[in-house]
C-alpha cells in the first residue's frame, strides 16, 4: 500500500498541534478536534493553554513553559483537555520547539496520546501506595506498641525480684532471731514484723496475678455479691496493714450502715493498695485518713495521707501501670497498686480520682450504689 | 544547618551592590539564566533555589515550617544574615516576589529596591478583588498535583541530561531544570495560590518596580495594577511579553526594565 501523508496527519492515532510563537494554535489535526468536540478550524488561534483544564493550565503555565523556554522540549506531561461537552479527556503530551537557523523561535510542536486508561491506572496505584502506606503506619503503631510492652516486661520482671526480695529478706532475718532465746514481747514484735512482710508479698502477688489477667484481655474478674457489709471489710483491711507499721497513725471513719453490692475481696484489695500507697508515700510524722460513706447513691471510699504534693505531670500517668513517681528503690512497690486499683474502680463501674495539693493527698474511690443493668 | 548549602545559593559576579533573585513556583533558580548573567558585570549575583526545588537540601523540608510562606521568609533572610547583605536589589518572581515583600518589611535594611515579576498578593478572587482564580480552580490544580505524581515522580521529572538548546549554556547545566520533589510541589503550590498578601502590601517601604507581562493568566493584569496601586511610591511597567515567565520567553525586555530602575 502508499500511505497517504496528510490522512495520517490529520486522522493519526495521536493529537497533533502546532503553536506559533506566541502559543497560538496554528495548526491541529483532526483528532484533537475529534477528542475535545470542536471543529478543527475553530482551533486556530486558540491559545493552547485555553485548551486545558483549570488545573492542568496552571500547572503548565508555572512548569511546562518554563521548561519549554529552557530545554526547548518536555517530554510525558499529564495533561488535561478541556472537552466541548465540559468533561476531561486525559492525554500524555510530548512538545518540541522548532528554531530557524538564527535560533529564533518558530514554532511549538506537540503530539498528545491519549491516556484515559493509563490516567485510571495511575490513579489505583496512588490509591494502592496511599492504602498500604496506612498499613505501614498502623504496622509501626502495633510494633512501637509491642516495644513498649517487652519493655514493660523487663522492667516488670526486674522490679518483681527486687521487690519480693525485700520483704522475704526481712522474713528471712526474722526468722533466724526468733531462733534465739528472746523476751516474750520481742518475740510478738518480730512476729509481728514477719506477720507484715507476709501481708505484703501477698499483696504484691495479688497485684501482679491481676496485672497479667488485666493484661491477658480477661480484665479484672469480680465475684459480685449483693449484700456485702462493708464496714467490718475495711476494719479487717487496716488491722492488716497496721500490723507493718505499728508506729504509723491510720485515722478511720466509716458510715455504712447498708449492705452493698460489690465483689468484697476486690474492694478490699482497692483499699489495701490506696492505704499500702498512703503509708509509703506520705508524710511519717501525719496520720492516713480513711472515709467511707454512702452519699445518695454513690458509694465514696477516700484515703489521704501529708507530704509533698504529687507533681502535675505525674497525675496523669499514676494509673498507669509500672508507674512509680521518683525512682527511690527502697520503698516502692511495683508500680501496679493505683494501676489494679483503678482497674478494679472500672470493674465495678466507678472510678478513682486523686487530687493533691501541699495540704494532702487524697485518692477518691466512687462507684454508683445501683450497678448498670444489674 | 548552613542557609547556603540548604539553599543552594550561587554568587557570582562583581560589584559594590549585590542583586539577589529568588525564582517562583514551579521551577527552580535556573529561571534566571537568561536574565541575572546580564547584570554581573556591575553587581554581585546572589542566586537560590527554595527548599525541595531544584539542588536544595530537600531533608531541610519541614511541612509544618513551609505550611505557609513565612517559611520561605525566613530563608530568604537567613541567606541575607549569612552573607552580610544589606542594602540590595531584589528580584523575585511569581510567588517569590511576595516572598520578597515580606522579607523587606520583616528584614528593614535588608533590600534597598525591590523588583516584583508577576506578583499577585492573592490568587483567588475575593469579593471586589480579581485574583484571576475561583477557589473550586485551585483546588483542582492541586488536586491535579495530588494525583500525578507518577508524572511528576523523581525520575520522571521533566528532565534534560544534555542537549540544551542553547549550547552556550551548556557548561552551567545540572543535571535537569526545574526538578522538585512532588509532595513538596504540591505543598508549594497550597501555600502558594491560597496566600493572602494584601494588607502587607502598604508596608512597602522600598522603591518598588512591578514588571506585569501581557496575557499573564497566572497573575492578570489587574493584579499588578492592584500591587502597584498599594505599595507607595512604586513603578509599574508593562511589558510586551505575553505569559508567566518573561525572564526566560524575553529576557532582553526584563534586562531593560531592571537596568531602568537600578
């Protein structure tokens, strides 16, 4: 066959057209005007740029031109056409300068390829990186999430050993005393002391079981009973703790005179680590003082204990688990008390607050008297 | 981080008075290279590229410092403080020419004349005011941005390795024009045609020439006449050149007009 040169120009598979210096279309073949929906002839004299979407414009007009003034080509522009019916029709666009041989500037060729399918493509790719680029982050979310809980881990293991060290070291000594031939009141007192360090690896035990359950997903478990009289619970609570401090003051005073729906040893656990936390870290020469009373229907159990407030920052992070304040090793627990406190708090529907200021520290326990959909 | 490396900044040239130009959206410092070579012989050059824009240091890009244009502000007088500029003649364009603006009345001492090619203190049209843009047209520019980067990518980038057209040209050549990362095209582009300039332009205190090109879509006519009636004492010429870029489409126009004012 001979191929006929000016029905390829004007029916080629590409856009041609050519711009005079000025940026004027001089000359577009006929599928151009086939895309765009406008009679090749009506093209003429258009600036090409007018044959552009909004965007596409501005973008050509701040980066294309420039590079074609430059260069004298660029090459693989996306592009948008502007269509008769007010759509857009996608196309990637190659431009040459044309200069005569004093370099003046004569003309602008372009051939334009239609890119609809190409467009679609690239678009699902961007959507494919921006979805897995959501992936990557929630990926590094749960990675940063599993550092902090190793090294949470190691932490807790550390302090574990120390901290069940300490009272077992006591027991230990007291122990080997009570070997010798003491007086009967120095006896009692070393009995006592041992009778202390007991209660509180037993506490701490507690304390840690319940953590890794919480941590397990179980959360803390409750064995609710609906008329659990609390008074003599709480009495029972603080002759306990007493006994590792017979010189610390422990001031009480309890109105509740109705029994109440709760899990009693859970209760009572609350309240042992709020009072254990209240002696550590209160002033030695103030009382701690209790309060528990029912107002409305609400149940409130508080404890306060003197000494130098907690800092500001630092409320917010007191429940957290591991969380000890000022590091000074020789009376912590393990930073899970207030933690399986509050969680116990949440358990029974309530909360646990604490407000501090130079005068005292005061933890708030309250819990609503008529569980939800109990 | 040193104002010099980050942003690429080139001198050359010799004078008593330095001239420094700063190259808008869209392209890098390559923008002046048909213009600032002409003024050598009596200044010294001071050129730059905007962080992310051609051979700057793109880890220096900072989203939250370049969310607006005080960020580019900042640079520009960072680039002044650590050459010791005073007194100098500013030539910004498109966008840069605000930049300059606001380094001028943020900076007193800094430049002595400032020279505005296409400014427009807003894109937008806002009630009276003809910015030349609808709000719903930026956002398809930038939507547009948003999803060529394939385009637009690194390695795509509308690029030359060799060949220039102007040969003479060709030992200064990197290795492409006006390359930019193409997040940071399209930040650019945000910061740039949704600023708001207008009420700073009253606190020009600098001879101001104001080089508005016919036919200039990106910043219309009454754009420049709008700068030029707010910043007092100011020049206003037009010039025969047609688009956005007169300093690379007539150079020889644009070298005329500075040399006028200068």
């Amino acid at each position: 066959m001979t191929e006929d040169y000016e029905d390829l120009y004007r029916n080629a598979p590409f856009a041609y057209v050519s711009l005079d210096a000025d940026g004027r279309i001089a000359m577009a073949n006929d599928t151009l005007a086939d895309w765009i929906g406008c009679p090749a002839h009506d093209l003429r004299g258009q600036r090409f740029r007018d044959l552009l979407t909004v965007g596409t414009m501005m973008h050509y007009e701040t980066s294309y031109s420039p590079l074609l003034a430059m260069q004298g080509h660029f090459d693989e522009a996306s592009l948008d056409l502007r269509t008769a019916d007010g759509g857009k029709f996608a196309v990637f666009g190659n431009a040459r300068v044309v200069r005569d041989a004093d370099g003046q500037h004569l003309a602008t060729r372009l051939a334009l390829l239609k890119s609809t399918g190409r467009r679609l493509y690239e678009r699902e790719i961007l959507d494919a990186r921006d979805r897995s680029e959501t992936t990557e982050r929630a990926t590094q979310a749960t990675l940063a999430t599993e550092r902090e809980t190793s090294e949470l881990r190691e932490q807790f293991i550390a302090v574990l050993g120390h901290d069940l060290r300490n009272p077992l070291a006591s027991i230990s000594s007291g122990a080997r005393l009570l070997q010798r031939d003491l007086r009967p009141e120095r006896r009692t007192r070393l009995f006592e002391a041992i009778q202390g360090s007991v209660v509180r690896m037993s506490s701490l035990i507690d304390n840690v079981m319940d953590f890794a359950r919480g941590r397990l997903g179980a959360g803390i478990p409750l064995d609710l009973r609906p008329d659990v009289m609390l008074g003599p619970i709480l009495e029972q609570v603080v002759t306990e703790l007493r006994i590792g401090v017979p010189d610390r003051a422990i001031e009480t005073a309890f109105a509740l005179p109705e029994p109440i729906r709760c899990d009693p040893s859970r209760i009572a656990q609350l309240v042992s680590n709020l009072l254990g936390n209240a002696l550590t870290h209160g002033a030695k020469g103030e009382p701690v003082r209790m309060r528990a009373g029912v107002d409305g229907a609400t149940l409130t159990i508080s404890v306060a204990n003197g000494g130098a407030p907690i800092p500001e920052p630092a409320l917010a992070r007191l429940f957290q688990p591991f969380f000890r304040g000022e590091v000074r090793p020789s009376q912590q627990g393990l930073g899970l008390g207030l933690h399986i406190a509050s969680e116990i708090a949440k358990a029974h529907a309530g909360t646990l607050g604490v407000t501090s200021t130079p005068a005292e520290t005061r933890f708030t326990f309250r819990m609503p008297l008529h569980l939800p959909g109990s | 981080m040193s104002a010099v490396v980050r942003n690429n900044v080139r001198i050359r040239g010799s004078g008593p008075k330095t001239m420094v130009f700063a190259h808008g959206y869209g392209c890098d410092q390559n923008m002046w290279r048909y213009v600032a070579p002409a003024f050598e012989a009596q200044f010294r050059t001071v050129l730059f590229d905007q962080v992310g824009a051609g051979g700057s240091d793109r880890a220096a890009y900072d989203p939250a410092k370049y969310a607006s244009l005080s960020g580019y502000v900042d640079d520009l007088i960072q680039i002044g403080e650590q050459l010791g500029l005073r007194d100098t003649v500013f030539v910004g364009h498109s966008v840069s020419a605000m930049i300059g603006v606001l380094a001028s009345i943020a900076a007193p001492g800094l430049f002595g004349q400032l020279v505005l090619v296409g400014p427009s203190p807003r894109y937008v049209d806002d009630g009276d005011y003809v910015g030349g843009f609808s709000s719903p047209q930026v956002d398809e520019l930038l939507d547009f941005l948003g999803s060529n980067h394939m385009g637009w990518s690194n390695t795509m980038a509308p690029a030359i390795m060799g060949n220039p057209d102007r040969p003479e040209l060709g030992e200064e050549l990197t290795d492409s024009f006006c390359r930019m990362d193409p997040g940071i095209a399209r930040d650019f582009a945000r910061v740039t045609f949704t600023s708001d300039n207008r009420a700073d332009l009253a606190l020009v205190s600098v001879p101001t020439l104001i080089l508005q090109c016919s036919d200039d879509v990106i910043a219309p006519t009454p754009v420049g006449e709008y700068v030029h009636r707010h910043v007092k004492g100011s020049t206003l010429v037009h010039l025969r050149a047609s688009g956005h870029c007169p300093n690379l489409s007539a150079p020889s126009e644009v070298i005329a007009a500075i040399r006028g004012f200068v």
